[in-house]
C-alpha cells in the first residue's frame, strides 16, 4: 500500500466553464478531452484536470461545504489507490477524518473522501486513469471519469 501512482485527477471548482474551459484549452494548448454541461476534462499526461461547475461540486463532497469562488476550498485533489477501504483504514488509524466513504460510485469506483487541516478536499479512487481514459477515447463508455454518469 502506498502513493506510488501520485496524483491522479484535480477537480477545480468553476464559476463559469466557458470561461475556464477557454484559458485552459488556450493557455496549455490541450483539446478538451470530455465535456458535459456542468464540467470539462483535460489531460495533463501525469494528470487529468477536471473543471467543474461550482453549483455541481457539493455532490462531490458533501458533507463538507463548498466554498464560494473568492474563499474556501476549491480543488478536489484525486489520488489513485489499489485499495480504498484498506487505505481508508490506515488513514483513520492516523486520526484522519473520512468525508464520505467508501462508496461505491455509479461510474465504475470506489471513492472516499478527506479533507486536509486548510479545508481542501481530496478523494481516494480505484481504477486506474490510463484503463478510463482508454474507454473514453475509444467510445466505449460516455460515463464521466470522476464523478457521476447522470449528467445530460
């Protein structure tokens, strides 16, 4: 058990994705590589950054509050794990408060979640990047990466 996958996704709260979608796609040079009308996704290679409309982001982390754009939390860090329940073990054995979790996601993981001593958020997840950006790519699954399927 251990961290060895690094950081796998961040989320960032948006309060306006058009605006955002445009300076990243813009200032990194990078096509978006999934879209829905509350988030789009980019692929950093090391790591997917996820923008996400803040009115959708209390789903993600609930009970935590979700911070307004001028204070507050406003990413989600996601770090990939082999084992959530026995990474949540240890984390709790370490006076780690869980979020939520583990939960079983719609999407296809299992997911907890943290939140650290400045109130940002972060999620522990299954499956790795590389197998869900492959589905995607080659159609096979329309199901977001990090959150939920529901979104029209």
């Amino acid at each position: 058990m251990g961290w060895t996958n690094g950081i796998d996704a961040i989320t960032l709260f948006v309060d306006d994705l058009d605006t955002s979608k445009a300076f990243y796609g813009s200032v990194f040079d990078l096509p978006v590589m999934f879209e829905d009308g509350a988030s789009a996704v980019f692929d950093f290679e090391s790591s997917l950054v996820d923008l996400l409309k803040r009115s959708e982001a209390p789903e993600l982390i609930d009970p935590a509050p979700v911070a307004p754009g001028e204070a507050g939390s406003h990413v989600v860090f996601t770090l990939a794990v082999e084992d959530v329940d026995g990474m949540c073990a240890d984390l709790r054995a370490r006076g780690v408060e869980l979020l939520n979790g583990p939960i079983d996601r719609p999407w296809g993981v299992r997911t907890a979640s943290i939140r650290d001593p400045d109130g940002t958020s972060g999620r522990l997840r299954t499956r790795s990047r590389r197998t869900e950006k492959s589905s995607m790519v080659a159609g096979g699954s329309t199901q977001r990466f990090p959150r939920r399927a529901s979104t029209p």
